[in-house]
C-alpha cells in the first residue's frame, strides 16, 4: 500500500511539474519585417541609402560610359593600329574593366556597410519593443514569422499588434 502511495504521489508530481513547465514556456511570434516595414525611421532610412546608393551609380555609369567610348574606338581603329598601339590599348581597356568590377565590388560593399549603419538603431529599437511585450505578457520566446513558416499559429500568439502599440504605431 505504501508503494502504491509514492508512486502515485510521483505520479502527480510529475503531472503538476510538466503543467507548471507547460505554462512557463510561452511561445509568442511576429513578422519581424512587416514590424519595420511599418515603422517611420525606414522611410528615412531608405531615403538616405538611396541618396548615398545614387553617388555609386552615377559615378559607375560615367566610368562605363567611358571604357565603352574606348573600345568603340578601338574597334572602329583596330584595323589600322599598329600591334604595339593594339596591344597596349587592349592592356588598357583590360585596366578600366578591372577597375570597373573593382569600384562596383567596393560600392557594394560600402553600400552594405552604410545599410547597416543606418538601420542598427531602427532594428534596436524594435528588438527592444518586442523584448518589452514579451516581458510583459510572459513570453518565453518569440519566433520571426518573416524567417520561418508557422503552419499552426494561434492569434493570440501573434504579438505583432501589441509590439506595434509599444512603438506607437497604427
């Protein structure tokens, strides 16, 4: 009888442990990227990387307008060239084709540094909106819907509205 006893008494441990564990882990998500789509320091920030994107464009589209004034000039004085003016045309063109990739392979990457430049506080602050709610309404963790597929997804979970009204957003 004694035995019967504590296994039932484990038994109910058990149960009520794996209920109060159950509760504890509340499991929230969001569209992390509708959340700062919406938010007004985007359109800023896309305005300003588009300003410093356009510099990196019009200088590239000149630098391409020139190498291809070039070789549509040696082309058109290909056939009267000497092969020494050919052979060290075409080195040159070669450069400028270098050069070309070289500058659009280091815009890039500036481009990329200055996106996340300028979005670094934008992302913190929404990062810190969503820590705020989960706290609040006892969220154990919150998944980015943006990044993943919920294929079952509760509203009540969806913390995007809450996390909006902390931003003060419509």
């Amino acid at each position: 009888m004694k035995k019967l006893l504590k296994v039932a008494l484990v038994a109910l441990c058990v149960l009520f442990a794996g209920n109060y564990a159950k509760a504890q882990a509340k499991i929230g998500h969001l569209s992390f990227n509708a959340l700062i789509d919406q938010m007004p320091e985007t359109k800023t920030v896309k305005t300003q990387l588009d300003a410093y994107q356009k510099q990196f464009i019009d200088q590239y589209t000149t630098m391409t307008n020139e190498f291809q004034t070039k070789v549509q000039g040696y082309e058109s004085k290909k056939a009267s060239m000497t092969d020494a003016t050919k052979t060290a045309t075409e080195t040159e063109l070669q450069d400028m084709q270098k050069r070309l990739q070289e500058f659009q392979r280091d815009a890039q990457g500036k481009v990329e540094a200055k996106s996340s430049e300028l979005s670094k506080p934008l992302l913190t602050k929404a990062k810190t909106a969503i820590n705020q709610v989960a706290k609040e309404k006892g969220y154990a963790y919150v998944l980015d819907s943006s990044q993943i597929e919920l294929l079952v997804s509760p509203d009540a979970d969806d913390l995007l509205a809450a996390v909006k009204l902390k931003l003060g957003l419509k």
